[in-house]
C-alpha cells in the first residue's frame, strides 16, 4: 500500500435530524461556514492531500450536493455579464480542473461501513480516504488527512486519524488501543466502539479521518449487521488490524464536530477570525456582544 491515495469517499446520505427544520430542505452537508458549505472543507482537505477522485455517497432524495459540485450555466453567465468576475471564478473552482466528482446512490441508511461499501466500484483496489463532512479540521499548516496521507506513503498502513477526549466522552467514539504511541502516532491493536468509560481501553478516539486498504471492502462484505442493522465501519477495521498494520494517528490541527450545534458555532467563530477580510470586524462584533451580555473576561 505504499502510493499516494488518490481517491476519497464522503459519506453524504444522512438526513441531519439534528438540525431540523434547517435539513428539511438544506443537507447537513450544505450548512454554511461563513461563505462555504461543510462539505468544501472536506473536499478542499482532500485535493490538497493528492485526490483527483471524490466519491460522494448519497441517498436518492438529496440533490443539493450534487448540484453544488455541477456548473451552473445560467449564474455563470448573469455574473461574467455583470463583470462580477471574482464572484465568477469563486463557483467556477468549486471543483479545480483534474478533479472529478462521482456519486454513488446508497439505497438504505445501513450505517458508516455500508456507505463505504458502496463506493468499492469506484475505488477499486487501491487504498482510499474516508472524510466524514461532519468533521472540520482546521489548521493554518498542512491539512489534517494531508499529514494521514504522508503516514500512510511512508509505512503502507491504514491510519485513523485520532484526538485526545475526556474519559467521560468515550461512549460517543470508537476507541483505540495502541502500542509505542510517540504522542503523535502509534500501533492499532484494538478498537472498541463506543465503550462505556469504564471500558474504554484509552481515551483515543476516532475522528472523521481514515486512510484505508483496499482490503477493508470483502472485510466489510463479511461484517455482521450489529444494532438496528447497521454495518459498522469499525467492526471491518477491528478484522483489518489482525492481517494488516492500522495506525493511530493524532493530527496537527482542531477538530470541529460540526454535526452538534455548539460545534458549527465553534468553527464559525474561529474561521471568522482567522479570515483574511473579516477577522478584524468579526473580533469587535463578538466582543460587543460580550459586553452587551455582561460577560466578564476571566483574564
């Protein structure tokens, strides 16, 4: 597995019931950070990491991220003819040239494994990215799965991208096991998901990053269905791990779980002021809030 991944999976089916009544009509995927849905961070990650093909596994009712990666003639042509021509390119490298998009229907919601099952005919047998839309990893240098792709060059492994959570939390992850962890990357030899925090073999959790092996799709073709019939993504790499070395690895940078309410405020607030035009304003809009609400800095 010693090549550069060139392809990467983006698992878009779910209904984002968390954010109802917005995901009614908008897919969780499409809710903006400042000017740019989720899911252009994720896809801008992975075409800096090397990918030229990204696979988008959706459900037959969601056309929003499907039209959002397609050309949009009619807009195109109202913006070149009013000389908007900043705004022009803006949508026209929505998707950079060499880069395709292919998406792939997943007919029932059977779960993370599933998805990714679905997109073996695209991927082939060549080792492949998993980026959950979900996770937005900010970091002023290298991207998150940029620095998962270097690992994986280096060492032919599979590499889970991983963070540090309080013990109290591991029931909301899968959780590793690993060996001659330096602090920024270890052996795999155990994943367990979602353990209850008396349970949970270290508090190393799993995040929307992987880089795997092409041999995790007949692995998970040969997982059981667990609860409520869904196929799990960590059930195939608990079985990759006995035939093949998995890494953990703890990424340079800030993950934001956009699927939680507080964590997209998060990620507003900090690619507002870490933006090259807004950050100034957006500093003294927060702050005036601040003092309008009373809020006492600790410092």
């Amino acid at each position: 597995m010693n090549h550069r991944i060139r392809k990467a999976v983006f698992p878009v089916a779910g209904l984002g019931t968390r954010f109802l009544p917005a995901t009614k009509t908008v897919p969780k995927e499409m809710l903006p950070i400042i000017d740019r849905p989720l899911i252009q961070y994720a896809v801008d990650e992975a075409i800096e990491a090397g990918c030229d093909t990204l696979v988008f596994v959706t459900n037959r009712y969601k056309h929003a991220v499907a039209d959002y990666f397609d050309k949009a003639y009619e807009l195109e042509q109202k913006l070149e003819q009013a000389g908007k021509l900043e705004q022009l390119e803006l949508i026209r490298n929505v998707l950079p040239k060499g880069v395709r998009a292919v998406f792939v229907t997943q007919a029932e919601a059977l779960g993370l494994g599933h998805a990714v099952l679905c997109a073996k005919p695209v991927i082939g047998d060549e080792p492949f990215a998993v980026l959950l839309p979900d996770d937005v990893i900010w970091n002023r240098g290298p991207g998150a799965l940029s620095q998962m792709a270097d690992v994986a060059e280096r060492s032919g492994a599979s590499v889970l991208a991983t963070q540090s959570v309080s013990r109290e939390k591991t029931s909301s992850y899968g959780i590793v096991a690993v060996e001659s962890f330096d602090e920024r990357q270890g052996r795999v030899t155990s994943i367990v998901e979602k353990p209850a925090p008396e349970e949970a073999p270290s508090t190393l959790a799993v995040v929307g990053r992987y880089v795997l092996s092409p041999r995790i799709f007949p692995l998970l073709e040969a997982t059981r269905p667990g609860a409520g019939g869904e196929i799990q993504l960590t059930d195939a790499i608990s079985a990759l791990l006995t035939e093949q070395e998995v890494l953990a690895y703890r990424f340079r940078g800030t993950r934001f779980d956009c699927g939680t309410h507080l964590g997209l405020i998060e990620a507003t607030i900090r690619y507002a002021l870490d933006h090259e035009k807004l950050s100034e304003a957006a500093s003294r809009l927060m702050q005036n809030a601040l003092d309008e609400l009373g809020v006492v800095d600790a410092d």
